[in-house]
C-alpha cells in the first residue's frame, strides 16, 4: 500500500477561548504568545488510519503539509508516530487560500509523488473547519471519496470504510485509489516511539517549492481563491448567568431544582 | 449564461421531506424574494421521490426531480452528476445544501466540478444589495470567531447547519412545476458501494426531538456516572447526550455526542453536567433554550452560556437536585 497523507498545522483549538483574539483588519487570528501551533487533530487521526493499514497490509506513507513558518516539532510528529516521508509545501505563495487553491496545490504535489493507493486528510481543520481539502483533491485527481471514516481497512485489493451517519454509520467499500477523510471516532492516535523520534530527528522533510511542482503562483494560495472573507469577527457573550448556592453541594443542588420550577423548567 | 434563481438539495428520508429540507426551503425562500428571483430545489432519489418532490413543488417555482436505481443509496460521485446535469440546465445562483451526513460530502465535490467554489457549516445567509452577491456567516476556529465569505463563481454554493434556520411551513397547494431530468450516468462511474447501514439509536427519546437534554462531559470520569445521568433523564422525561471526550474516551456510544463534529440539538432545557463548554460543544447547544451548568470550576466556559449556574462536584450535587425534582414532582 502506498498512502499518502495530508496534515495541518493550526493553533491548539484546546486553548481556553478566553485567550483566543483575533485582528478583524488582517483578517487574521492573533496567536496567543503561550499557544504553541499543533497538527489538526482530525489529521492526526487521518495519520492514525494509514498506520493501522501499514501494520496490517505493509505499505509506505508519505505526509504532506503546506503552509508557511511550519515548525519542524510539530510538523514531524507524523514521521515519530511511524510515517515514512515529509514533504513540505512551504512557501508564502501557498498560504492565505481557500480549500481549493490549498487543494489545488495538495493535488500537484500527489501527482509529482507518483502512484499511490489511498490518500487521508482529516474531516476537516481546527481552524477553518471547512472540510472541503479532500475534496478538491479527489475532484483534481478524478478520485473516489469517502468522509467522515471511523474505521479504514482494505481487503482484496478494495478499501472499506465505516463512515459516521447521523444515526449511526455505514459500510461503504470503493475500488482504490481512493481519498478518505478520517473523524475522530476512529479512536486516540498512537503515541510517539522513542525509537520514532530519534528517527524523526535524523529524518529532513523534502521542501517543494511552487515552482518544484510546476504551479504558477497565481494559482495557488490567496491568489488561486475562489472565495473571499468580507469579515471576521468575535461574537460576545454576555454572561447571564444565575449562580445558585446553598449550605453544601447537595444543597445548592436542591435549590437549583427550586430555582429551575419557579421558572417553569421541569 | 447569467446565473440566476436560488436552488436548494433537497433530502428525502422515506419518502417525506427531511427537517433540513424544511430549513432550506425557509432560507432559499427568504434568499430568492430578496433576489426577486425564483426559488428551485432538486430532489434525486430511487423511486421514492414523486410525492417529496410534489410537496417540494407547493413551497418552490420549479422542482428538477432525477429518478435513478444509481441513486438508492448516497454515493459521491452519482449524486456530484445529479447536481452538475441540473445546475448546467437551471444556472441558479445560489445552491443550498445541508450541513447532514450527505450534504457536507457532496456540496464540495459537486462545486469544485462545477469550477466554483463552497462555504461548509453555515449559520447566516444575506444577499449584498451591492451587487446581489450571496454573504455567508460561518463559525470558525469551532466557533471561537465568525467569519462572513462570498464566493467569487457561480453558483454559489453554501451547506448551512442544521436548525440555524427558520423552517418554511410546507403546503400542497403546488404551484410549481415538476421537471423531470434523466441523470444519464454510465455506472461503471460510481466505484464505492454501500455494504450495509448500521443504527446505533439511543433507546428512549431521541437527543433531536428532546425536550430535555442531560449531557455529561469529561468531568465525568468514567462510564458509570452517565447511568445517574440516564436516571435523571428518564425522570424528566429527556435524553442523555455527550461531549466529545467522553465519547472519545469510550464511556459512552459516538452516537451521543453533541457538537461541532456530533449532534445539533435545541432543546428547553440542556443541563451540563461536568461539561466544561468548548466553543466546539457549545456549536452543538448554543440553540437550547436554558441551559444549566453544574460545574467544580467556577471559571468553567459553560456559565457564560448558562441560565443557571451550580459551583461543585457532581457527585454531591445531583443526588440534591434528584431528591427535589421528585419532591417537587411529587413522586
């Protein structure tokens, strides 16, 4: 199996909300100073997926990341987990875009890596929450996709998704080559291996350039954009709430079923 | 050609309308009188789909039905070719989806082969009195800021979350027209089957339809408190929900989970227990009326959303708040 992965580095979407400030001029999102960047969570998974085939059927995997200032910590954890390869997009010209130039982008650097079996991006990134990468992947590839996977196994040379529904899941089987988006129901992803990290450290990502891959600039980042923010803003909370106490914890507990029928809650 | 009209998909659950539907054809009206244009909806499905598309047909100017054994079950690629074959013989403007199990896969793949583009999870839909340009709000950062897009090509395409809109009342006065179209799709086109759909529904009152919502968090610590939870569910006559760690973390089915990645859910009441309320689970219920936080950290995320508020171990104050509930019950 040859699989390919795509993974994001993103601010911690597990910082408080408090900390979270964002520059509605930039159009940006300001880092909070002790908020250090992280991969997505769902593309962790995604990294998740393609090792649980490798253990099972054998194969390689190569990770794919683009943007620009990825820090190497975060973007290696692929290669200390037990992913083969690290082939960075990083330049200035690639970022700023929206799914489709990023993906446009993704999918020239699939086609320079040659033949593959399956590529895994996550349901979608912490940041922008769009989930529309994949997609645009396998639309320029011609691929078949599947979203939102919980369990990713491949069997007789086909690949056979459990993809989360909204009441449960189904089993889908597709012919490979195939693009599947991963869900965090498919559990925790691995730790990293001591023996992992060492070799991570030794291991020096392949950096492709716009030009390595044959993209014009135009076509890719905020340039290669189909859409446009007009806006971006906080939307405030005003706190409302009504703290109810009482002489101990079961107490305030009481109270609080008072307070809730006073207001015709129960 | 120039775009025009607003298009809504349409999902079809046995035969009716799905409650997304009824969203979109409430936003898609409101978009199309804004626009002064007509409001449209594709319905696709396998034999199913006559009587849905005649009560789409009372509430739209024109219903493209596309009725194909491929379309059985949801499938990327037959469903990209449904879209794709209507678009190029309707040219709207705008196109709706979803933001379910069917629309978030397709509304991307369908736009990007269209050579336009999408806007996934939307809450908000405006028209630009500028230039009728189609603004879309969407959370981002899992809702820690909003961000309002336009999209540059046509159509534009936008899947809005699910209960974000208000919901079109449906009349069969039919007054549309119903227009079929073949989809002509070679099918050895479509490489994925459906091998079997599992339900894992919880027993009881379904988390979308309930009034009254006990969710627990990672607080929790362990599987054996939710039975507390379910207790006090069956009391108040609710469902139990999750936030995502303790799914996550096996104490309960995936299938509980409320938020940005799991259930939208509006109920009257949605009582936290041990949830500390991310922005991500708050995307899940935000729309419930009253919410109440039981909480051991005063600074918890969740108060700033809650009606009511109760600083302390769960441990010691539900058993409380049981004892008066049933008191007051008078059971």
């Amino acid at each position: 199996m040859k699989m390919i992965v795509c993974v994001k580095q993103v601010l911690d979407p597990e910082a408080p909300p408090t900390k979270f400030k964002i520059d509605p001029n930039a159009y940006n999102v300001l880092m909070p100073s002790d908020a250090a960047p992280v991969l997505s969570p769902f593309d962790e998974q995604a990294v998740e997926a393609a090792l649980r085939i490798k253990d099972a059927n054998g194969g390689t995997i190569s990770v794919i990341s683009l943007g620009a200032n990825l820090q190497r910590d975060v973007v290696k954890k692929p290669l200390s987990m037990g992913a083969d390869e690290l082939i960075l997009l990083e330049d200035p010209a690639y970022v700023d875009g929206d799914s489709w130039s990023t993906g446009y982008a993704l999918a020239a650097a699939i086609k320079k890596l040659g033949q593959f079996d399956l590529i895994f991006c996550g349901r979608q990134a912490a940041d922008s929450d769009s989930g529309q990468v994949g997609a645009a992947i396998a639309e320029i590839l011609g691929l078949t996709q599947v979203t939102v996977a919980r369990k990713v196994e491949v069997m007789d040379g086909k690949v056979r998704v459990e993809r989360v529904t909204a009441d449960g899941y189904e089993t889908i089987e597709a012919a490979l080559p195939a693009l599947i988006t991963v869900s965090n129901e498919l559990g925790e992803p691995r730790y990293a291996t001591i023996k992992g990290i060492i070799e991570a450290k030794r291991k020096e990502p392949i950096v492709w350039k716009p030009g390595d891959i044959g993209l014009d600039t135009f076509k890719i980042g905020a340039a290669g954009s189909r859409t446009r923010m007009v806006k971006v803003y906080q939307p405030v909370h005003v706190s409302k709430c009504e703290m109810v106490a009482g002489a101990n914890e079961e107490d305030a507990g009481k109270n609080l079923a008072k307070k809730m029928a006073e207001a015709r809650l129960l | 050609m120039e775009n025009k009209g607003v298009m809504i998909f349409a999902e079809v659950t046995d035969g009716k309308l799905s409650p997304i539907t009824r969203e979109l054809l409430g936003a898609g009206r409101k978009l199309a009188n804004d626009l002064g244009e007509e409001l449209s909806a594709i319905i696709a499905g396998s034999g199913v789909v006559s009587t849905a598309a005649k009560i789409a047909a009372g509430v739209t100017d024109k219903v493209y039905v596309v009725d194909d054994p491929l379309l059985k079950d949801y499938c990327t690629e037959a469903y990209a070719a449904v879209v794709e074959k209507v678009c190029q013989i309707a040219h709207p403007r705008i196109l709706l989806m979803g933001h379910t199990t069917i629309g978030s896969d397709l509304a991307p793949r369908a736009a990007f082969r269209m050579g336009t583009a999408a806007k996934t999870d939307c809450i908000a839909l405006d028209i630009d009195d500028m230039n009728k340009q189609l603004l879309v709000t969407k959370p981002i950062f899992g809702g820690n800021a909003l961000a309002v897009f336009t999209m540059e090509t046509f159509p534009q395409v936008a899947t809005i979350r699910v209960k974000s809109m208000t919901t079109q009342a449906v009349e069969s006065t039919g007054k549309g027209e119903i227009i079929e179209v073949a989809l002509g799709l070679d099918p050895a086109a479509v490489k994925t089957t459906v091998l079997q759909k599992v339900v894992a529904e919880n027993e009881g009152v379904k988390l979308e339809d309930a009034s009254v919502i006990i969710t627990g968090g990672r607080g929790m610590g362990g599987p054996e408190g939710f039975k507390q939870l379910e207790e006090l569910a069956k009391l108040l006559k609710g469902a139990v929900g999750a936030s995502r760690p303790a799914c996550d973390n096996g104490w309960v089915k995936d299938i509980m989970q409320i938020g940005l990645t799991g259930k939208i859910v509006s109920p009257d009441v949605y009582i936290a227990v041990a949830v500390s309320g991310t922005t991500q689970h708050l995307a899940g219920c935000s729309g419930a009326r009253n919410i109440i936080a039981i909480n051991k950290d005063p600074d918890a995320n969740i108060f700033t959303e809650a009606r009511f508020g109760v600083v302390g171990d769960w441990k010691k104050v539900l058993p409380g708040f049981e004892a008066e509930v049933k008191k007051l019950m008078g059971k």
